[in-house]
C-alpha cells in the first residue's frame, strides 16, 4: 500500500509537470490503469478541470498575465480537429487527436468532481470537425490518415484510425453528451477494420481487433471511489450483413442465405431482414423483385430466402438489403444503414439446341453440305471446302428458365497440321450464335496453307456450370497457291516440355566379355607360376635346413615366429596379385610387409649372430 501511494504520487506529479501531449498520456493513463486493477488505492486528481484544460489549451505552465494571442499559439488543439503533440511541433495529426481523447477520457473518470460541460461541448464540437476531415474508399470504407511529414511520427493509416477511434469510445464512455456522429461514419469504420485480411505485423494486428472490440461494445464501464457506473456508449454500434455464399445455384436450388451480426459476430437483437431489389450487373432497369422478408432460422441464426424469384436467372446480379430493427429503442444503439447493396452471382446449366455447321457455296449461298452437331457429347465431323467456299456455324444458348444467354467467351479455333492456329469470336443476335467464314477473304490470314484443319469450340462464362471445349472434327481446305511476296506462316514456339523436360534415357551398351583361353593353356601358365616356390623348397631341402638353432628364449622365439609368418603373409600376397589385388594395391601392401619383416629379421639375425659368437669363444 505504501509503494502504491508512492507511485501515485509520483504520476500526480509527473501530471502537473507535464508539457507535452505524451506526458498526459502515459501519467494520465498510468492513474487510470492504477484505478482499474486496485479498488483500494484511492486515485483522484485535485484539480481534474484544470488537468483538462492544460491539455486543451496548455495553460499548465503559463503565466496569469500572457495575452490571447500566446495562448492561440500553444494550444494543443486545432481548428480542425487535429492535435499537437507539444507547443514546440506546428505539425498537427490525427493520431495524435486520438491520443488526446484517451487523455481527456482517463482525466474525466479520474475527476472528484463534474467538469465544465463548456469544455466538454467544446471537446464534443472538435470531434465533429475531426470526422469531417475523415477519408473514404470506393467501397465506402473510411479511415483516418495523416500527410507524411515526419517518417518517425507517421503511424499509417490502420494505427491512425485505430487511435482516433480508442480515444472516441474511450471519451464516449465518460461523459453523457451525445456526440451525435452519424451511424453512416462508424459503419464505414466497421468495413476498414474488416476489410484488412491480413496485417502487417503483430501491432497492425492488435490495433484492428482492439477497434473492433470498440465497435462492438456500447457500454464503457468505469468507477469513481468505490462506485461502479456504467453508461451507454454514445457511439452507434454497426450491424454487418455476411453471406456464407454469393454464388446460389439454380441446378442446386440453393437458398439465399443472410446473416446480421456485430463486427465481431456477437448477436444482435431481433429483427427483420427483407429483400427489397435486385438488379442486373451495369443495368439501370428497373427492380426485378418486389420487396419481401427473409425467413429467420432459430438454429443456424440465419434469414433464409428458399426460392428465389422467377426473375432471377443465370447472371450476376446486385441484391438490395434493409435491416429493421423490431424495437425502437435498439435503433439508438444500432446502426445498419438504410439499405446494404450486395453482388450475387447465380449459376446454373446452359442448354445448348440447333447447333449445326455446314460449307456454304460463297456465290449464291446455297448449302454445299451439312451437318448437326452434338456439343454436349462427342463429334467427329468431317468436312471439305476450297476459297470460294464459306463455313457457317451456329447454335443456340438458352437458361433454365428459357431466356437467351450471352457468355462472356464463344471462340471458334482452326488450328492447322502445321500447327499454326487461327481463332474467331463467335457473335450472338438473340437467342442465335452464328459465324460464317469467307475463305476467300481468308486465304492471306490462312498463309495460303492448305491442307487439314481441326476444329475446335470453345464456350465459357462464370455463371455457366457446362462450360464447353469440344473438339467438333476438320475441314480439308484446298487454296490457292501462295504469291511470291505473301507472307509466312510464323515461326512456332518451341515446346517448354522438349526443350527443358526430361532428356531420353541414356542405356549403357557394355562390351562383349573377351573369349578367354582354352582350360589347358591356363593350367600349364599355373604350373610355370608355382615352378619357382617349388625350386624355393626345394633349394631349402637340398641345403638340409631344420629346426636345431631356432631360439628357446621368449623374445628371440618370439621375434623368430613373427619373421616366418611375415614370409608366409609375403608368399600369401603372392597369390591375391594374382587372384584379386592390382600391382599398385599388392607393392602398397608389400611396403608395410617388407618394413616389418626387416625389423623382426634383423632383430632374430642378431640374435643369431650372438649365439654364434658365444659358440666359437667357448
């Protein structure tokens, strides 16, 4: 309790020394968070109305005799709405207006006693002014942003709005002035916040729930001593419309579903929503619904329209919403607008009738040939034609509900066997799609090639669920030769996949084993090989070698047993080089052999040696 009062102290002192914008803020908001987490810390300030004006107009550390025009020049405020951070920055923001609010808001909750309702008012007029100033997008989203003057004071916009708006509920929570903002302005703040998928950073992130949580809310509670109040928040809370789809399909019959909640989808009080009219995408027609209500559904909290209108076919539209409030009490807490505007886009199954290609005769019109076509199934249509010739298809497009549909892409594509393709646009009276192809006027667009030519056709739009690209079949066309001067056909693009895809498989041919000798040459090259160990053995036989001299002693035992099997790993290495080891593995080997059979033979030589000395002096 004693640090507690010390550290009160010190921020009622940090308050009254205070000569900017930012030491209000942080001493002011250190009392009211002080306040908040303990009730039995009592935080007051003395001379709340005084704090307040200081902030207004920074009088704190003027002088009683200082003229109007000296005060005009410090004040913190501006004609605009906009504020200071301190006497010593002309430069005005409205990230900083938001900041003075939260200051004005905690010094009024800290305040023993009524402030003047003249500064309030005042206060509640530069509101006013500051949302006038307020920016707008396309969509009708409004945000708050400041000129970039300074790059370290320059906030965006996402903090800028976010910090007017904390400061405006903040403030809205502590007084009973009605700061009379138009329901129109917070909604537009609601689709900003909403409107940001994905933020920036943490802070970017922590600023757009904490405006919206602001939003959402309109009671502020707050305590003075040891009583708890709680006042209505003088900021209309807006209502958004949601959709869990905007593509309804006729195939389906899907229902048109809406949902009305708060920003962060808390419910909302009863009411009705209705339809009241739906139009075409660009056109200025007249409604083609009369109005009427959406049905509520209690278990999924949803207004459901289950049929849609006749009038409403495949086609993007644009829907009109009003939402009423069923009591009338709730319209001052509320705010929806008077009426939500909303593209809906309805799919659906395009029929595809009379469709049929046929070569016509260029010079009377006559049909040469014709075929039907079957553009939901497969074709294989075969037709011939030379330049004097022309080729007309057509076919009809209708919705489910009978009326003529105009896709955004209907492309006929001839692609020659030199691959060289040739696209046309499919035209539309009504009902009827039809393109007739003159050759004749075609041959220098065609390079003159003759030959075959596939056919392909192409129909698609976002609202039809059977797109087509079918293959209708070919046409053999005979033309005229090609001039000197026509031109070529361009030069085709080489294929990605052939010139970067995977290389042919490389397959290792080996070489034939070569024919080996006949088995006895092999075992007579043997024989010669073993000769010299045999001689060897036999010299040691001749020369009557035995066993007499070998040392009994264990080192020269020792060393002797070690020389032998040395000779012997020398012998057994003999055979590897021929059965296995390389000559350069087989001398690598004998190195090691040949450094170890010195040292033992030296030492048993010694050995030796010394016993035949002894022999002889005995």
């Amino acid at each position: 309790s004693h640090l507690l009062k010390g550290i009160i102290s010190r921020l009622n002192a940090a308050v009254s020394g205070a000569s900017s914008l930012l030491d209000f803020y942080y001493s002011v908001g250190g009392l009211v968070l002080i306040k908040d987490q303990s009730s039995e810390a009592d935080v007051h300030l003395a001379d709340a109305e005084g704090v307040f004006r200081s902030v207004k107009i920074y009088l704190g550390r003027l002088k009683p005799t200082i003229s109007v025009e000296l005060v005009v020049d410090v004040a913190f405020s501006q004609s605009d709405g906009r504020w200071r951070y301190s006497s010593n920055n002309p430069e005005s923001s409205a990230f900083a207006a938001g900041i003075a609010l939260e200051t004005l808001a905690g010094i009024v909750s800290l305040a023993s006693s009524e402030i003047d309702q003249s500064l309030i008012s005042t206060l509640k007029n530069d509101i006013i002014k500051l949302f006038d100033s307020i920016e707008k997008y396309d969509d009708g989203a409004l945000y708050f942003d400041d000129k970039l003057v300074d790059g370290h004071e320059y906030q965006g916009p996402l903090s800028t709005t976010s910090s007017v708006l904390r400061g405006l509920t903040a403030f809205a929570a502590v007084t009973a002035e009605n700061l009379n903002l138009p329901g129109d302005k917070m909604l537009g703040l609601a689709k900003f916040f909403l409107g940001i998928c994905v933020p920036g950073d943490a802070k970017d992130f922590f600023n757009q729930i904490d405006s919206l949580a602001c939003l959402e809310s309109n009671r502020q509670g707050f305590s003075l001593g040891n009583l708890n109040f709680t006042l209505p928040c003088r900021v209309s809370i807006p209502l958004i419309l949601s959709f869990p789809s905007t593509v309804l399909s006729l195939t389906r019959k899907d229902s048109l579903k809406v949902g009305v909640s708060t920003v962060l989808g808390s419910e909302v009080p009863s009411l009705t929503v209705k339809l009241v009219g739906a139009f075409s995408s660009g056109s200025k027609d007249a409604s083609l619904v009369e109005s009427q209500e959406l049905n509520f559904d209690k278990t999924s909290g949803l207004h459901i329209l289950n049929d849609l209108p006749k009038s409403i076919d495949v086609g993007s539209y644009t829907f009109v919403f009003e939402v009423v409030l069923h009591e009338p009490e709730h319209e001052e807490v509320y705010f929806m607008g008077s009426q939500t505007k909303v593209p809906i886009s309805v799919t659906g199954l395009i029929k595809v009738e009379n469709s049929e290609i046929a070569v016509l005769d260029s010079d009377l019109g006559s049909i040469e040939s014709q075929k039907k076509l079957d553009l939901a199934g497969k074709n294989a249509i075969s037709l011939s034609a030379n330049h004097l010739q022309k080729l007309r298809l057509s076919f009809q497009l209708t919705t489910p509900h009978g009326r003529s549909f105009k896709p955004h892409q209907a492309f006929l594509k001839l692609r020659h066997e030199s691959k060289v393709e040739h696209i046309f646009v499919v035209g539309n009276s009504g009902k009827q799609f039809e393109i007739v192809l003159n050759f004749l006027g075609l041959v220098e667009k065609f390079f003159y090639l003759s030959g075959k030519y596939d056919m392909e056709l192409t129909i698609g739009d976002a609202a039809m669920e059977n797109s087509l690209l079918v293959a209708i079949g070919h046409i053999e066309l005979d033309l005229p030769e090609a001039p000197e001067k026509a031109p070529r056909p361009p030069p085709q693009p080489v294929d990605p996949y052939s010139r970067y895809g995977p290389k042919a498989e490389i397959t290792h041919i080996f070489r034939a084993p070569e024919k080996r000798p006949p088995q006895e040459l092999s075992l007579a090259f043997l024989g010669l090989t073993i000769m010299p160990l045999l001689g060897f053995l036999i010299g040691l036989l001749r020369l009557g070698v035995n066993l007499k001299n070998f040392p009994t002693k264990p080192v020269p035992a020792t060393f002797a047993v070690l020389f032998h099997v040395g000779i012997g790993a020398v012998l057994l290495l003999y055979v590897f080089f021929w059965v296995k080891l390389d000559l350069f593995q087989t001398l690598k080997l004998l190195g090691f052999l040949g450094v170890f059979l010195v040292f033992v033979g030296h030492r048993i030589l010694s050995h030796l040696a010394a016993a035949s000395a002894k022999l002889k002096s005995a």
